[in-house]
C-alpha cells in the first residue's frame, strides 16, 4: 500500500505533466479546472490514471467537483478510498 505521500507525490507529477505546467506554478490547493490545468477530458483521463495506478474506482455518485478542484482534494479523495479497501 501507498504512503499518503507517496499518493499526493504520484498525482501531482501526473497533473503536472498533464498540464505541461512547472512544478513552481501549481499549489496544492490551486483550483485544478478552474486554472486550466485540466478540462473535462484531462478529468476522464485524471480518473483512469487513479484507476491504473491506485486501483480505486470511482463511481458516479463520487464524480463531485469536490472531490477532483485541487491536488489535496483529489489525494484526500484515493486515500479515502484506500482506506475502506484495507
């Protein structure tokens, strides 16, 4: 399993080489959709990288823009998904 670390590590790399953006322009905590980083079809993908690299599913009901508007957001989101694996 995953450190928390290990999880925010992974996806923020991944985000910012779906964004082409430098590591000094993206904050934990930036707005990912509402700064550009990504657009509807960088979430789709966003959503079957966590499914290929952490195995968490992500259903319908959890397609909430909470749960994907920053990188925090998004590793609170797998680690809680992670723990209810375990």
């Amino acid at each position: 399993m995953k450190s928390k670390n290990d999880v925010k590590t992974e996806i923020k790399k991944y985000i910012l080489e779906a964004s082409l953006s430098d590591v000094k322009d993206v904050e934990d905590d930036a707005l990912i959709f509402e700064n550009g980083l990504l657009d509807s079809m960088g979430l789709l993908f966003l959503i079957e990288f966590l499914g290929e690299t952490f195995e968490v599913e992500v259903n319908d009901d959890e397609l909430n823009p909470k749960n994907f508007e920053s990188i925090n957001n998004i590793v609170s989101f797998v680690n809680n998904k992670l723990s209810v694996k375990v």
